[in-house]
DNA sequence: TTGCGTGCAAAGGTTTTGCATGGCA
DNA sequence: TGCCATGCAAAACCTTTGCACGCAA
C-alpha cells in the first residue's frame, strides 16, 4: 500500500487546502466538490477520489462509513499517526447527527480487546450507532 | 416505522424457511437469493428486500454495515428486542474475517456511554474494525 | 523524455422506486 | 372486493476502471 504522491500538483494542493479550512471536521467527497464549485475550482472528481485514497495511505487522512449508501467520510489527522487523541465515532440512528467524544474508555476497550480477544481496534474506523441524548428526550 | 406485515404470503414463508436454518450466522441478500436459486423457489430481490427491512422493523432480524460497497448483513436474533446475548462484531480488516464475541465488556460500554454520554448504544448494528490475531502473528 | 497525474465517460455493484399484475383475507 | 404483496425493469447512488492527454521533474 502507501502508494505517496510524486508530483507536487496544484490538484493537490487544492484540495489540501480545502482540509485545512476543514482541519477540526469531517468531509466528504462531494463536499470537497462543493467546495471547488464554490470557488471556481475545476477538479474532477476522479482525482479528488484518488488524492483522498492516498492520504489515508500516507496517515494524512482518516477514512470511516457511517452507512450503506451513504458516502464515505474523512477526517483529518494533523499528519500524525499517534493513537492519542482517539475519539469515539457517535452515530445517531433517530436524527443522523455524528457526534465526536474524546475520552479515556476508549482506551479501556482498546486494551481489553487486545488482551482478552487478540483483536487490535482501529478505533479510527469504527463508527458506533444508538441513540444521542436529544433524541430519546424527544422521544419520551 | 414498525410496517408490520399484515398478510402471510408463501414467499415471507419461504425467507423466513430460509433464515431458521441460519439462525447462528449471518446472512445477507444475495444468500437468501442464492439458496433460493438452489432449492428452485423463485422470488424477485425487492421482495427479498422488502422483506428483510420489514423483518428489522419487527425486531426479528438485526440489520448492520460492515464496509461501504459490502452488502449489507442480517441476522436473525430469535424474535426477542432483548439486550441479553450482545454480541461484538469485529472486523479484521486485513482477512475481512467477521468476528462474534460475546463478552461483558460490551455492557461496560453501553453503561458508560449512557451515563457520561446520554448516548444509547445500539450494539447489533455497530462493527468494531481492527486487526484480528492470527493477521498480527503473520504480519510480526 | 519518462511516467505519474488528470479527467471524461463508462462500468460495477447494491439498493430503491414505478407500475402493472397477482393473491390474501 | 379491497388492499397489500409481488416482480420486472429502470433509476439512483457512490465508487472504480479504462484510456487518452497533460504535466511535473
């Protein structure tokens, strides 16, 4: 894998600067499209698919799903690989909200995971779904 | 939501034949229309489809995602709402083997993201992504 | 000049929708 | 008989692939 770019290209570039505009949120490709419709930026989408691809190669970028049919959804890493700084991935189900939560179970999981299953969680990708606060009061 | 179906056809008769002989794995559209097609029942996807989301809406079947582009997977979860029996879902994403792991661990969670959260956790749908054991021993 | 990068169009795959027909109650 | 269920075909959707041209080094 961890096919890098060669070419320092002004798509590239483009495209970078779009998620640092971005740097504390989430996107999409088609907000990247958007985004270059909005300025008069002609990028087809094809490469925006590939530059996207070969960030989460190179650890730029973070790739998650939170649905089927739903497009994918990026996230922006700092360029760092670290594991701190991990956040659950919160979707609600009632209103399709995606909430972000820092905190230390996450590490909890991990670790129990590891020991007790062998299993070493990427908790970048792994999105969790129920039901946000919100919600279940509205729904009382 | 909850559409319930109101008439008992011969082909929701047919699914449902289906689905009890999985009752442990999982399964997902393009099972039901492969075992269809080997026991010579004829049956139009989009009434498989159909079907399946209704048997959701019902509660007898439990509906998730593992990657975008993936079908998706049902599983049969014995007719009972109850939160007993949790099982995680964990995915290797280097085999792409599905992983059920039954374990406490998973209540922990669900408490704690209530409590701290105010976030119901709806474990069937959510799909822990990482790296199984066995691909770690062989990667080492 | 070399070979990666780009972009259009088309393909690929799953799921949904439209609509006329069939079948349960 | 009334209304839901069925199934074919087509549409919708995101993503990937093929291929010729462009451009960075």
């Amino acid at each position: 894998m961890a096919t890098r770019s060669q070419y320092n290209t002004k798509q590239r570039e483009q495209i970078m600067d779009f998620i640092l505009t971005k740097k504390d949120g989430h996107f999409s490709v088609s907000d990247v499209m958007d985004y270059c419709a909005e300025n008069d930026i002609h990028i087809g989408q094809t490469t925006v698919y590939r530059h996207l691809e070969k960030m989460v190669d190179e650890g730029i970028l973070n790739k998650y799903f939170v649905d089927l049919l739903t497009p994918a959804c990026f996230e922006y890493t700092g360029g760092k690989h670290t594991h701190s700084g991990q956040c659950f991935h919160l979707k609600c189900e009632k209103c399709g909200k995606l909430f972000h939560v820092h905190c230390d179970m996450l590490e909890h999981i991990d670790a129990h995971l590891e020991e007790d299953h062998g299993f070493v969680l990427d908790t970048r990708r792994t999105v969790f779904y129920g039901t946000c606060e919100e919600c279940r009061r509205n729904a009382r």
